[in-house]
C-alpha cells in the first residue's frame, strides 16, 4: 500500500460525496481510503456506507470520541500504506494530488511532500470558484526544492495545512509524532505541524496546486466564538510537554506562528463577544497569550506583527479600542452595499483576490451574482462559463441592472471612473472595501 488516506467527517453530507470521489478517483490506484466518522446524523454515515460497499479500499470506522484529533490518530494508527495523507470532507482533491507526492517522496525518501493548494467558494452544487493561496509568499526559494524544515523559521510560521501533503508513516511513529485528541475539530493541526517541521529532515513543497480548500461552510470551526481557546489548548500543550517542545528546533519560528496565531485569532473572537475581553471565551485564552508571549515576542520573524503586538502591549485599551472602530466601519461600509444592490444582480468589478473575496461575501448573502468584469485580458473567459470574466462592454450589453461591485485594492477609484465614464449611472456603482 503506497499511500493511506485518512477522512474523518461529522455531519458533512453535503460535501461527502464530491470529496470521496475526488480520493476514489486518484491516478494513483494503490491507496486506501480510511473514513472515520464521529456518528454522524445527518446521512453522511450512509453515503459513507454506500461507498464501502462498492470499493474494497475503503474501511469505514466509528469513533466512539467527537474529536478530529482522535479520529485521525486512529486513522494513521490503523494505516498500511507507506504514506499517510489527511482529506478534510468539506474539501475535494485534484485526481493526481497523491501520485504526484507520492513520486516526489520516494524518489527522494522525503519525511513529507506537500503542494501548493487553491481555496473556493461553490457557485452551486457543480461549480466552484477557485483562487490559489500563496502558502509561501515571496519565499520562492522554498519551493520545488529538498529543504530542511527543522532549521527554517519561515516554514515553521507559515506552514498551517496539514491537508495538502503526506508524512511518511515510519517518520511519524519514529518522532512519536501524533494529534491533541481535544473536543472538537479545531486547531489541532498547529500541534501536528510544528511537530513534523521541527523533525523533520527532508521535505519538499511542489509548485504545483493539488488540494481544493473550501472558505463557505458557515458552519466552520474557525467561525466559532472559541477560536482563541482553541488555538491556546494547542500552543500550551507544546509548551507544558517537554517532550514536544524539544521537538521544536527554531524556536523563532515557533513564537511566530504563535504570535501570528494569537492576533488573527483575536480578531475573529472580539467581534463575536462584542470586543468583551472578560468575556468566558476570551479572558483566559487572552491572558495567557499574553503571558507566554511577553518575554518571546520579539522572536518572531514577521516584523508587522511584531509591531502590532508592541503597541497592543503599550495600550491594550486603546488596541481593543481601535479594532473595534476598524471593525465597525468595515461592516457599516459592507451593510451599505448590501442596501445598494437590494434585489439586483450584481456584477464585481475585480477579478483578482479582493474579487473572490468579495463573491464570498455576496453569496453568503444570497445575492445573484452574474459575472466578474476585469480590463485585464488575460483574466477574461469565454461567456459561456458559469461565472464568466467578461470585458466592461459585454457586461453593459447582458447586464443592463445590474449593481457594479468594484473589488480592486489599488484602482477603485479609476475603475468608478470608468463606469462613470461607460454611462453607468453611480446608483449602480459600490466600492467593497479593502480589509
């Protein structure tokens, strides 16, 4: 057995059968599929079932425990294959994603092997709107080549999905490297990673996109009021077991995840207990982060969030404070889109990154989104597609109601401009604001 992957699930029986699919269908033949369901009510156990009974390589287990932790430990527990992947069933994979890691790591016995990875937003049941993450950023000098991981803080920080690659199995249980078996399933892939970096002593990261993350589920765990618990449960079973914590080569790359992980996670929470920081989702989370990061912060390799912490421990007050107010006229300018386009469809004006976010917030909202318009050719399709990127003269000519959406960081003003200038009336004009 080349490659085993783990699926744990729980009530995902919208999403459960386009991923399974995806893994039955890999070009790479000689896998199995371990689906760990958490008793699932809501038809996904069946669909799970119906499959199993059809293709040998899939063994269905029953978790008796609701953790994702747990679920996947007794996935790799149970594994044969050389190589462990994990597929979260929210999510799809391209159909060569396992014979393209698989090659990769052993022509070079590689620890892991990883792809780059594109996050959507489903349109309707058969189509998706896609957009690549930049996992690394700038930081070509780590793709497509054998690294280290252990000795490189960059990786440490930044590499947050444990979804879009494979461990070999004997590096895992070698390293004792396994999950936090904690309620739920949020988080405990900061654990898992910071592990397998930190042991790590070959891996490679392929250009190549091969994993489809979804951002719509509303339902996620990191929409949850108890991200920064979560995330705290993680770090500080790191720091309290020795025996993880000396896994960790870099530690400057560990407090800047760390670091990073705390403010991003603060800002999701604060809005959700109305910026309360004795709030019971917060208080404890919050002053521990804060403990832990007085003396190490200044670690972290992310000179921005470097400077965001200083001044959050120079004026906490004042930081909270200043959240909330970008927060408010965020929504406020957000709720003032929603009121312009009413009942119209609507047509965003952008088709790079600010324009895929922008179509997240739309559907969300139920609005009817009819097309992307872009002045960059190279961004236009064929009007035939699903959600087609069209020039601005064949939007005027199909869609001649509809509500202009301008997503773009840097021209908005020159594109209201344009549509201005096209005959567009400014009642049919709103800019989405840059976050």
């Amino acid at each position: 057995m080349k490659v085993s992957v783990i699926m744990p699930s729980l009530n995902v029986a919208p999403y459960i059968e386009k991923c399974i699919k995806s893994v039955i269908n890999q070009s790479l033949q000689d896998i199995e599929i371990i689906c760990v369901d958490a008793g699932s009510t809501d038809g996904t156990l069946e669909i799970l079932e119906n499959y199993s009974n059809k293709d040998k390589r899939i063994k269905l287990v029953h978790s008796p425990v609701k953790s994702y932790g747990y679920q996947v430990n007794l996935g790799i527990c149970m594994a044969r294959g050389d190589y462990i992947g994990i597929v979260e069933t929210d999510d799809f994979v391209d159909s060569n994603m396992y014979e393209v890691l698989y090659g990769l790591a052993i022509e070079h016995q590689l620890d892991y092997a990883k792809g780059m990875f594109d996050m959507f937003v489903s349109i309707d049941s058969n189509n998706e709107v896609r957009w690549r993450h930049q996992s690394f950023g700038n930081h070509t000098e780590l793709i497509n080549r054998i690294v280290e991981p252990s000795d490189i803080a960059y990786i440490y920080a930044n590499d947050t999905s444990v979804w879009s690659g494979i461990y070999r199995k004997s590096f895992l249980e070698e390293n004792s490297i396994s999950f936090n078996e904690s309620a739920g399933a949020a988080y405990q892939d900061i654990g898992f990673m910071q592990q397998v970096v930190g042991c790590a002593k070959k891996a490679c990261y392929t250009s190549q996109s091969l994993y489809r993350y979804r951002v719509d589920r509303e339902e996620a765990s990191t929409l949850s009021p108890k991200v920064l618990m979560y995330a705290k449960a993680e770090f500080e079973r790191l720091l309290q077991q020795k025996e993880l914590y000396n896994k960790i080569k870099n530690k400057a790359g560990f407090f800047s995840r760390m670091l990073g992980c705390f403010l991003g996670e603060l800002k999701k929470v604060l809005p959700a207990v109305k910026y309360d920081i004795n709030s019971e989702y917060v208080k404890e989370a919050y002053d521990w982060f804060k403990k832990q990061l007085k003396d190490h912060y200044t670690l972290s390799i992310d000179e921005r969030n470097k400077e965001e912490y200083k001044h959050f421990l120079e004026d906490e007050t004042k930081y909270i404070y200043e959240e909330r107010r970008k927060f408010e006229v965020r929504e406020k300018k957000r709720n003032e889109i929603c009121d312009a386009i009413g009942t119209r469809s609507v047509v965003i004006f952008g088709a790079g990154l600010l324009g895929k976010y922008a179509l997240k917030f739309l559907l969300a909202r139920n609005f009817r989104i009819v097309a992307f318009c872009d002045n960059c050719t190279e961004k236009q399709t064929d009007i035939t597609e699903k959600l087609p990127v069209l020039d601005l003269s064949k939007c005027k000519k199909m869609y001649k109601q509809a509500v202009y959406v301008v997503a773009n960081k840097n021209n908005s003003r020159e594109i209201y401009l344009q549509l201005i200038n096209d005959g567009i009336d400014d009642s049919h004009i709103v800019i989405y604001p840059c976050d």
